[in-house]
C-alpha cells in the first residue's frame, strides 16, 4: 500500500505542475504586456521586467493552482482507468477510499500551496510590485534620459536628448512644455545636468534659449539664458495614498480594514477575506468530483465520456458560483456565509456519492446488497 499511494501520488503531482507551468505561462504573458509599456516608456532594464512579472506570480497561482490540480486528477484518473490499473487495483483488494486517499493528499498539497500565495505571497509580491510601479512611475528624471529619442514622461512635456557624454554632461537638449496649449514653450540648451534635490529632480540647462508662443501662435517670444534650472518635479504626478488595494492587503487587514473606509469598500475587503479562507478547499471538492467521474457508474464509452464531461462542467459551475458569491458579498454583506458554504457544500455532495456509489462497507452500504436484503 505504501508503494501504490506513492505511485498514484507521483502520477498527479507530475502532470499538476505541467498543467501549473502551462497555464500561468499563457496568463502571464497577457498580464505582462501591460507591465511592458511601463518599462518601455520610463527606460527601465530586462531585469526590472522580469522582477515585476515575477512579483505578480502568486496572484496568478491562487486561481491558477486549482483548476490546474481539477485538470490534472481528471486527467490522471482516467489514464489509469483507461490503463486498467484502477480495475486491477480494485481486484487486487484494494478499496475505492485506498485508491482516493492519494488523490486527497495531492488536493492537500493544492491546498497549502493555494494558502501560502493567498495569505502571505500575493499581497506580499503586490505590495512590492506596486512600490516598485510607484517608484519608476516617480522617477521621471530617469524616463527622459534616452539618447536620441523624444520621450514624454508625462503628460504636456516632451524631451529630447541629442547625446549623454561622461560625467552625467548632457548635450543637445530640446524640452517642449504644452501644459498651456495656448502659450507653449519651447527650452533649447547646448548643454544640461540632471539632479536630485531635496525638493526633487531638477533639469540644470545651459547656454541656450526658450521660445514661447502667445496669442495662439500670433506672436513668439525669445529669451536667451545661460543657466536655467527646469523644475521636473511638477511632472511627477500624485503621492502615494496610504490606502491600499484589496490585493495588497494580508488577512488581518481584510477582517479589520480601517475605520475611514466607507461601506463599500470595507464589504469588498470582507468578501475578499472569506474568499481567500474558503477558496482553497475547492481543491478537495475537485478531487472528489474526479473520483466520482472515474469511479462510480458503468464504464461503457459513451456513459463515461458523459461523465467526464459532466465532471468537468460540474467543477467549473462549482467555481464561477464561488466567484458570483463573492461579488455578491460585496455589494451584499448578509451573503457573505454563502462564499464558505459553497465549497464546504462541494466536498460534502462529492464525500456522499463517492461513498453511496464506490465505497463497499464504508459510510453506506453498496445498493445492490441493501437491495438483496430487502428482498430477503
């Protein structure tokens, strides 16, 4: 028996981290793009990309993990049915709730590896990667310090860099400020410095010129300079907000959000921490619903096809139902038991027909015993 669960333990886990790798490298190359014009435009490095797609994983993983593991056990189960093995294993001696027990220690697995990126991971990893977002989104000093490219930093500038000599000497600088549409200026310098102040970046432009239009273009005036100092700070956008998204929030934050947040928000984060206690319990709901599927029932092609396909469709209703919850929840606080009861309902429903139908002797009597009896 020893060697049969870590046999059936090693076919799940295989193909579960297959089905894990695959669909989070298809989510994550959507939920990348949108990270990719970030780094782009503000001049960050492949390593920064690849830092804030990795901070983004484990919120991927919490929805990811569990349908992967529901994939995965239908598709073993019915590999080792159509292999004969689970007929030769039930043959053997061996019991339908024997053959399961592996199938719900790899749905235990699932579980914590669900728990550890929801409670801890995924607010983690959103924390930092917003900071991160925050930072290079602030940084607006590094954003126009691309030789030869017209860059606009934010809204109403656009900055040209002709070259970057050594020391941080800038030569050949074009700014274009149109915040006032109808008196743009126009900054054109032979040389500049970039530095941080206290007050924060400030371009240093020397020997050069500002062009500016008045009356919608009718008239341009010029004033020459040798040194000008460009305030860049006004085109840093807003602070940070103490507040944070529901994403970023770990548990305790979620159960006790503060005081000052309205009603609604203060619902969302309720909803969400309930979602974050009972979700990964969906993971046994779907080992049960798979063993069910493979177990239970005729085997002719047709019937298990169909109950394949029921099981699988079974699974995905179970879960957009959990989703539904929660958004009920949200806008409805008195619903809020139904996103625990859903998968509790889940695991209870697939417990009672593993056992009626599978398990001999175990919890329920076989049908066909109890009805020889009667007949007695």
């Amino acid at each position: 028996m020893r060697s049969l669960f870590f046999y059936v333990l090693r076919q799940i886990i295989g193909p579960f981290l297959l089905f894990t790798a695959v669909l989070t490298l298809v989510i994550w190359m959507t939920q990348s793009l949108r990270l990719l014009d970030i780094v782009i435009n503000r001049g960050q490095s492949a390593e920064i990309f690849a830092y804030l797609t990795m901070l983004m994983l484990p919120s991927l993983l919490v929805v990811i993990v569990p349908i992967a593991f529901f994939g995965a056990t239908l598709y073993v189960l019915n590999r080792l049915n159509s292999d004969s093995e689970l007929v030769v294993m039930w043959s053997a001696g061996v019991s339908r709730l024997q053959t399961a027990f592996p199938v719900i220690c790899a749905a235990a697995v699932a579980m914590a590896i669900t728990y550890a990126c929801s409670l801890y991971l995924m607010p983690l990893g959103q924390r930092t990667m917003n900071a991160k977002l925050f930072d290079i989104r602030a940084d607006i000093g590094a954003a126009i310090l691309r030789e030869g490219t017209f860059t606009s930093p934010s809204d109403g500038l656009t900055v040209f860099i002709r070259e970057l000599a050594p020391g941080g000497v800038i030569r050949g600088i074009l700014v274009h400020d149109n915040r006032q549409s109808q008196r743009p200026a126009t900054y054109l310098a032979e040389s500049g410095l970039l530095a941080q102040t206290p007050q924060g970046p400030r371009l240093i432009m020397s020997n050069g010129h500002i062009e500016q239009a008045e009356s919608g273009g009718a008239r341009l005036s010029m004033l020459k300079f040798d040194r000008y100092v460009f305030d860049l700070d006004q085109f840093a956008g807003p602070q940070r907000g103490v507040d944070r998204d529901t994403s970023e929030q770990y548990l305790t934050g979620l159960l006790h959000p503060a005081a000052t947040l309205n009603s609604r928000v203060r619902s969302t984060f309720q909803a969400e921490a309930h979602n974050r206690v009972s979700a990964p319990f969906y993971c046994i709901a779907f080992a049960l619903i798979a063993l069910v599927a493979t177990g239970s029932g005729p085997m002719t092609r047709g019937t298990y096809a169909l109950r394949l396909t029921a099981a699988g469709l079974a699974g995905a209703l179970l879960r957009l139902l959990g989703y539904g919850a929660q958004g009920m929840a949200a806008r409805n606080p008195s619903v809020l038991l139904l996103i625990d009861v859903l998968p509790v309902a889940g695991i209870l429903i697939g417990t009672a027909a593993l056992c009626e139908f599978r398990l001999p002797g175990l919890f329920f009597r076989p049908r066909q015993l109890r009805t020889a009896q009667q007949s007695v």
